[in-house]
C-alpha cells in the first residue's frame, strides 16, 4: 500500500516537473525568438530610432531678403534682434531668475506667468523657453554683466524686420506678422518660435523667395533630452534681395502731399497746431502729415490725413516710381505685435487705412475717362475733329434731361474744345451716337475692366459694363439714358487709379500696351510693348485736347497752368459725383461741395503727363470727397511731376518718344 502511494507521487511529481519543464523551454523558445527578432531581424529598424532619440534635428532659420528702392534705399531691411531665453533645468529657481531679469530690462515689460506655465507642460526641460524680445542694447549689455549669477539664462541675437519709410509706402512693401495655424506648411521654420511672415504687399507677394531656404542642425541629446554637443550645420539659403522701381524719397513726398489735399500743414509744436489742438481733440486728427506736422483746414480746425492715392509711371517702360495709398499705417508695429486696440482702430477708421487704394479702390474715372470716349468716336466715324456740337447746359433724352457741370452750358465746341472745358453735354452726344459697345471695346484696350498683373496681392478689376452685363446683373435691358453716363465717366463704370494711369500712359506713349511693374528687372526693361492699332491722327487730337485742359484758355485744370515748372502738363480733371444731385438743388444753385457733407463732396481727380511735348511719366491723383479735380488734385499732381522730372535729370533722363504740335494755333488758344 506505501508503495502504491509513493509511486503515484513520483508520476504526480514527474508530470508536474514535466509540465514545467514544458513550459520553461516554451518560453525560453518564445524569448530567443523574440531577442532574435528584435536584435537580428528588427535591428536595422531599432538602430535607426535609437539614433533619431540621440539626435534632435534644429531648423536654422536664414535672413529675409531685403527690399530696396531703384536708388537701393532700404525699404524692408533686417535689423539686430536681441532676445532672452531661458533653460528650466538649469535654473535652481525659475521664479527668482525671471524676477531678477524684470528688474534688469527696463525698456520692456513682459509676463512671467506663461514662462512658469510653459517650464511647467514641458516634458523636455533643456528646451529652451523665449522669455522677451526686442531687447536694447543697454539692457542686453546689463543682462549679460548678471547671466553668470543666473545660470539658465541665453543671451540670443537674431534678425527682425524693418520699414524705414513706415506709413507712406506700407501699402507697396505690406508687412510680415506672426504665422497663424492656417499658415503653417511644409516649411519647419514657419513653426519657430518669433517667425514671421508676409501678410500683404510685396512681401506677401514674394514670399517664399524672401523667406529663402532654412538650414538644419544635428544635436547629439541624452536620455533627458540634455544637450551634449552640436554636430556641422546644413547650409540653407538666404532669402533672395528685391530691387524696386519704387523711388523712396518720390514716394514720401507724394504721401504726404497727398494726406494734405487742400489743407495747410504747419509744424506740430507752433502756435496755430496747439491752438487747434485745444479746441479740437479725436484720435483721428492731428496726425495728419506725420513727421512732426499737422493739417489745419481753411478754418485753422485740426483736418485729419485725406484718403486717396497717388500713382507716377514711367509710360515707355512701365515702371512705377511711387503708389502711394492714405491714410496709411505703421507696419513695424504689427512685426513687434499689434494690439487688440490698435487692430480695432485701424478697422473702425472710416478713411480705410487697410486698402491699397491706388489698385484696389474702385471709383467712376468721371472726366478722366473723356479721352477714351474720344478714340471710340473717332475709331467709329460718328464724329469728325471739327464738327461742333451746341451745348446748352443739358441735352434731353425722352421725358429725362441730362445736365452738363456747366449750367448755362459752354456753346458749340469742337473736340478739342469739350476736352478742354469738359464739356458734358458734347461727350453726351458722342456716347449716344456710338452706344455702349464700342465705348466698352475702347476702354478695354486701355487697360480698363481687367487686372494689370502689377506685382501685388489684391489687385481690383474694375467695370467696363454693357448689356450683357447688366441682363445677367439685374436682370434688365440696357437703358440708352446709362449709355449716356457712362460717355461721362459716371454710372456703372468703375476703375482703379492704377488703370486711370494706365490709360494716361498709353495715350501719350503712341497707343502702346505699356502695364505696370514695381520690380526692376534689366530684361523687362528692354521689352517692346505692342500697338494698340490707334491711328496717330487720332491720338494727336485727343493730345492737343488735353494740352488744353492744363493749359488753355477756358482750362479745367487752370490752377496749374501757370506755375513756374520749366514744362508743361497735359491732363485732364475729373469732379466724380457720387449722389445724384436733385431738381431742387439745380434750382436753388446750392451745390458747392463745401457745403456739403465729407461723403457727399465729388471725388477730386488729374490724370497727366510730363513734359507734355515729349512725354516721360505719366500721373493719376485722386482725393476721395476731395472735391474739385482741378482745384484740388491737379496741384497734388503737378508737384508730383516736378519732384519726378527733378530726380530724373538728377539720376538720368529716360527714353521719350516726342509727340509735336499739341498746343493748337495762336487764334485757336482762345
């Protein structure tokens, strides 16, 4: 019986070593499978990690490219930028360091609660955290005297941008801002702490070949994520330089002679600004003219900067000397970072600070756009040179009547003569002969109703209306009364100062296509624009008219005739309505835009050339609620033209294509 009981134990305790046995090579075979996969089969995979967890890859972000004006003027240049940062790991009390470095930096303030909350969410404590930036000098000097006491600290230089020309040409170079989400792409130095970029203008236009190519840096890094040493840099490449057709010193003048208008600028600090100042306080005046000057109205009143823009282009080449677009803004304080504040002002300013007015404003070109009602006509044979048309002040459609600006009208005048004067009811009569069509096809082929491809974000298009437009519009017939307006520059038809200038260029320079360009680009110089198959003839007549609105007897744009220039200017003025003016008001003669409120006051035009006999540069100034095109923007222009002709005989005369006989015969200039 015991050893029927001891063999049974021995078979228990032989299954159950047995069954051990069986488990332990089991999972000793399961072991040196899995070693075998990890170490033989994965290994080239494993090896690859371990490495990738030993290097950390640093993208080194390169300068921007630099934006400099035809004379190589710094525009959009790069300055130091000294920043502090700070490594958690190696400060033995966080807190104390970021208040001994509040009482070091004196120029700046800054919030030590998102550094503390940031040390706080990071794994990696040996990344560094970006404490201030934008520091001085003198506060980086007195910094670096203290950094040994706390250690932690980095000392880091770096680049920001500037904008030595500030408000007056932000609206050609835009400015950069900090990347938001939906900017981030492929590129690892839009995702670096400080970077920026081009939010408008040319330095969003050009972009990615101002930002250039970043480079990379290997760090050797420990298990904790410490730095033990840097490895050779990967070269990238910095962004690429932009030279402009722009000219600086042309382009801050006509800034500020257009914020003017028609007020007087005197110095901030004399006896007349402080006394307006007293009587007058509103974020929106006495900053007018900048540069230590303010506008004071006819009344000695604080005037706020006039909104408008001012366009000079070379006619033959296309180049554009200045663009400028007011009220403006400063573009460096939104690369320092804008305040909410500061944002809400520049949207809620009535005067739009945030259009580029000179490509994306649309307007009715008015008076300006007679000439091209000229072309049509004679392109069309509804009207010869000499025949006159008897203006009476109105010309009578069906039960409507349409009035010329005149009220007692100007009498019989000849082509030459209704540009002149800007004879309404003429140009009336030429659009009723010619209908929409033809009007429409002539103010296409001088850059009207499409965008010029000028090298800026935000290009407008204007309108060149017609009766398919106006079917598929509104749903409407075309009205013979519309064709009618629109021979007038006034309805439907709308236009950017960019294509006034444009159509300005191309009248004087032999019905060329001459287009816009703001880069300065040595082969595109030489290009030959093609013809836009006007028959010289037919130019020289609409020329000697607009020699005859600057300069003539019965001239709109009289106000500049005889100024002391040493050349003349051909051009034409245009006072755009921009309400319909009532029965009553014809009646009572009550109609001085003076009188009238701000937004109900016409938008004052010139568009004009220089000098008028051998035609260099072509110029387009408009003053929304300006008024008078003659009174008011045609002075603006014909100091922008001086200043224009006076730098290029410093700098070197351009090609000119002389056009003859614009001022008529002696017995006809009267």
């Amino acid at each position: 019986m015991k050893n029927a009981d001891d063999q049974e134990a021995r078979r228990t305790l032989t299954r159950r070593a047995l069954m051990l046995g069986s488990a332990q090579f089991v999972l000793t075979g399961a072991l040196i499978v899995r070693l075998h996969h990890l170490q033989v089969t994965e290994s080239d995979n494993y090896q690859g990690l371990s490495e990738d967890n030993q290097f950390d890859i640093v993208v080194v972000p390169v300068s921007r490219g630099a934006v400099r004006d035809r004379q190589g003027r710094g525009l959009a240049v790069n300055r130091d930028l000294f920043r502090i940062s700070v490594i958690a790991e190696r400060t033995e009390n966080l807190q104390w360091t970021l208040q001994q470095l509040r009482e070091l930096i004196v120029h700046r303030e800054f919030d030590a609660e998102p550094v503390l909350r940031s040390a706080a969410e990071r794994k990696n404590r040996f990344q560094p955290i970006v404490v201030v930036d934008g520091l001085s000098r003198r506060d980086v000097a007195r910094i670096a005297v203290r950094a040994p006491y706390m250690p932690g600290i980095r000392i880091e230089v770096g680049r920001s941008r500037h904008y030595p020309y500030g408000e007056s040409a932000v609206h050609v170079t835009g400015y950069v801002a900090p990347v938001s989400v939906t900017e981030l792409s492929d590129d690892p130095a839009l995702g670096l702490p400080g970077a920026r970029i081009g939010k408008s203008g040319i330095e969003h236009f050009f972009e990615t070949a101002l930002r250039g190519i970043s480079g990379r840096r290997q760090v050797e890094v420990n298990a904790v994520g410490q730095w033990i040493r840097e490895l050779p840099v990967e070269d990238g490449a910095s962004g690429a330089n932009l030279t402009l057709t722009l000219d600086a010193e042309l382009q801050q003048q006509a800034s500020l002679w257009l914020e003017r208008g028609a007020a007087r600028v005197v110095p901030r600090d004399s006896r007349a600004a402080r006394r307006a100042f007293d009587g007058q306080r509103s974020p929106e005046l006495g900053l007018a003219a900048g540069h230590g000057l303010v506008n004071l109205d006819a009344g000695g009143a604080l005037a706020p900067p006039e909104s408008g823009a001012a366009i000079v282009m070379d006619i033959h080449r296309g180049e554009v000397l200045a663009l400028a677009s007011t009220p403006g803004f400063d573009p460096n304080a939104f690369n320092k970072g804008l305040t909410p504040r500061d944002w809400n002002r520049l949207l809620s300013n009535r005067r739009s600070p945030m259009i580029n007015k000179a490509i994306a404003g649309w307007y009715p070109p008015g008076s300006t756009f007679k000439p091209v009602v000229c072309l049509a006509a004679l392109a069309n044979r509804v009207v010869s040179v000499d025949e006159k048309v008897d203006c009476q002040g109105f010309m009578e459609l069906g039960d409507s009547r349409f009035h010329c600006w005149h009220p007692v009208g100007h009498g019989p005048v000849n082509m030459e003569e209704a540009l002149e004067q800007s004879c309404d009811v003429y140009f009336y009569e030429l659009a009723r002969r010619l209908g929409i069509g033809p009007i429409a096809d002539m103010a296409r082929r001088f850059g009207f109703g499409d965008t010029l491809g000028i090298e800026l974000p935000g290009e407008r298009s204007g309108l060149v209306p017609g009766e398919e437009w106006k079917r598929a519009k509104y749903g409407e017939p075309w009205q013979e009364g519309e064709t009618l307006i629109s021979g007038i520059g006034q309805g439907f038809l709308l236009a950017t100062p960019l294509q006034m200038v444009t159509m300005m260029a191309r009248l004087a320079n032999g019905a060329r296509a001459v287009v816009p360009r703001l880069v300065l680009d040595e082969q595109a110089r030489s290009v030959s624009f093609g013809r836009l198959g006007i028959p010289k003839d037919h130019l020289a007549v609409v020329m000697r008219g607009l020699w005859r609105a600057v300069n003539g007897f019965r001239a709109t744009a009289a106000s500049i005739r005889d100024r002391q220039l040493g050349f003349e200017i051909a051009g034409k003025t245009g006072s755009v309505q921009v309400r319909r003016i009532t029965a009553k008001e014809r009646r009572t003669g009550k109609l001085r835009n003076e009188d009238l409120p701000r937004d109900q006051r016409d938008h004052a035009l010139f568009v004009g050339v220089a000098p008028a006999d051998r035609p260099a540069y072509a110029t387009c100034v408009l003053i929304e609620h300006g008024g008078s095109g003659g009174s008011v923007a045609a002075p603006i222009a014909a100091e922008i033209l001086a200043r224009t002709i006076r730098n290029t005989v410093a700098s070197g005369s351009p090609r000119v294509i002389p056009l003859p006989q614009l001022a008529p015969k002696r017995d006809d200039a009267t």
